[in-house]
C-alpha cells in the first residue's frame, strides 16, 4: 500500500506528544506480540470467542488469518484459507452474522488499475487451533471503475457487505448486493459520500453506528437505515501507521490497531459506549477534520501536533508544485 505523506507527521510527533489512553472498564487494549503480524490492516472482534480479535497482515504473507488474544496479545490460532487463489492486498476483516467471517482483499496499490477485486467468506471455528479452512471467494466490481479501498463492514444483521473507498479527498460507501454470488461479479455501488480518508470501518454490534478511521482521525456515522448521518468525530489516536478499527464485542470500546512489528492496539470509548463518552473529541479527529472543535478546549500538546500537521500538509503542497 502507498506510504502518504500525512504519515511523516505521526511518526514524529506520535512518541513526543501522544498521551497513554486511560484505563477503563473493560478491553484495555493490547500490544500483538506475533513477530509474523507485522503489518496488521484489518481488526475484528469475535463474538464466538470473548477477548479475541482476528486480524491479518496487509500483504505478502499468504491466506493467513490471525486470532489474538486480547489478555496477553498472543496468537492463539492461525487459519489458513483454502479454496481460494493468491492474495494480493488483504485490507480489511470483518464478522457478520452467523459468526461468519469475511476478508477483503480490497486493496490497490496500482491506485485502482486492477477490474476486479475480492471478498472471501468463511466460517469463525469454533476450536481456537491452528487449521485449514475452506473459504468462498466472491468476484467484486465497482460502479464507475476501479477502486482503491481498505474498508469493508458486514451489516451484523442483514449481512449486506459495504466497502469504503480510499480517496484523500473523501470517497463514497458502496453497498454490494444483498446477497454476494459465486456464479458472477458483484457489483457494489456508491450510496453516501464518507467525508475521510479512510483506512477502515466498523459496525457496533447492534448495526446502528457505523465508525469510519483515517490515519489521523475519524468520523462517528448513524448507521439510518443505510442513509447514514454523521453525528461527529471519533477520539482516533496517534499511530505509527493506522490501519484498523473495530468494536468491542459489548460495543462499548472502539479499538485501533496500527501497522509495524510489535504493534499497539489501542482502546477508546464508542459513541454512546458509556456515560462519559461522546461523539470522538480528540485531537487527532480536530486535525484531520479540520474543525473549530465544538467548544471542547485542546491541551498544549493537541495544539502542537495541528500545527505541526498542517506545517507538514503545507510542505506536501509546496513539493506537488516543485
């Protein structure tokens, strides 16, 4: 996948000025302690099993799937797909109903060159253990063209699948069929604008809420009967390089994984997850959006990272002139 820019600044500003999230009821957060996942794009948590999050690496790595446990960032499994061809760019990883997993292998770092790309479905074991799992691939298309994506939710009730397209300047929520076929192309067409660059997004367990992550912030949607409005930003932290979201099983936490060795995956309260919590009010979500911040004041060191952020934006603009 293509290394943006906009990453220098949380690379250099992510040690100095990122604060520890604090300590709450609940899923903590978690360090993968796996030296295979070393560029993990996709979380999930399973509802089969408490505490467990599958998630995979980004590519060049083969049909692997990871179960990690949560308590002691351990994985406990490892599956490897069958029935499918080679992966190319695995993006993201999702848990509908029936406890059905689904992958997608969404991405394109040809910039939306490639005509198609895929969706694998394969049931959630039951037994924790490393084995082989026959998966069912689906052959994926977009209305207007090819895509570059890295976001796919599963409707935890409907089962309809939703890929969100990967554009700097925003993209759009495709809705695919409803119900994905083995016997042709599916085609997905774009339903709302999603005003973020996004990296991932997830579903709360009740299929209300949809949260939608960028690299250095995000954006909490009404799910509406697939009409989604927009209710305000998520406390998204500052990462090496963000690459996933997704709730706790309970939907009380957002937790946010990053890519790298050894790589942290960190926990927020949801939108409406807990008393004191709220549409996202962190730095990280000011500085991408680029709002006023609602009222809510910023720390000294929130200040620092926009300013350095659109100090960095500004060099980028200068070098697209050169």
């Amino acid at each position: 996948m293509r290394r943006p820019f906009a990453l220098l600044a949380g690379a250099l500003l992510v040690g100095a000025l990122a604060a520890p999230a604090s300590a709450a009821d609940g899923d903590q957060g978690f360090t993968i302690e796996d030296p295979r996942i070393t560029e993990s794009s996709g979380l999930a948590a399973s509802r089969l099993h408490p505490g467990i999050y599958w998630t995979h690496n980004d590519s060049d790595d083969g049909p692997y799937l990871y179960a990690v446990d949560s308590s002691t960032g351990r994985t406990v499994a490892r599956l490897t797909l069958k029935g499918i061809g080679s992966p190319r760019d695995v993006e993201a990883i999702s848990i509908g109903p029936g406890n059905e997993i689904y992958v997608g292998d969404i991405g394109d770092n040809l910039g939306g060159r490639w005509p198609y790309v895929w969706i694998y479905r394969l049931p959630e074991p039951r037994e924790l253990k490393d084995q082989t799992v026959r998966a069912t691939q689906y052959v994926v298309k977009y209305e207007g063209g090819a895509r570059d994506a890295e976001s796919l939710v599963v409707h935890p009730r409907t089962g309809r699948v939703y890929i969100i397209d990967k554009n700097e300047d925003g993209g759009h929520l495709f809705e695919g069929p409803a119900e994905l076929s083995t016997s042709g192309t599916n085609l997905f067409r774009p339903v709302a604008p999603v005003d973020l660059w996004a990296t991932d997004a997830a579903f709360s367990p009740d299929g209300e809420h949809l949260a939608v992550r960028g690299y250095l912030g995000g954006i909490a949607y009404d799910w509406n009967g697939g009409r989604i409005r927009r209710t305000g930003r998520l406390d998204v932290p500052l990462q090496r390089q963000g690459e996933s979201v997704t709730y706790s099983a309970d939907g009380k936490k957002l937790l946010y994984g990053s890519e790298g060795a050894g790589s942290e995956v960190v926990a927020e309260h949801a939108p409406g997850g807990s008393a004191d919590s709220g549409a996202g009010h962190g730095p990280s979500a000011a500085a991408e959006e680029g709002g006023d911040g609602g009222g809510i004041g910023l720390t000294t060191g929130a200040l620092a990272v926009a300013a350095a952020c659109l100090a960095l934006f500004g060099l980028r603009r200068l070098f697209r002139r050169g």
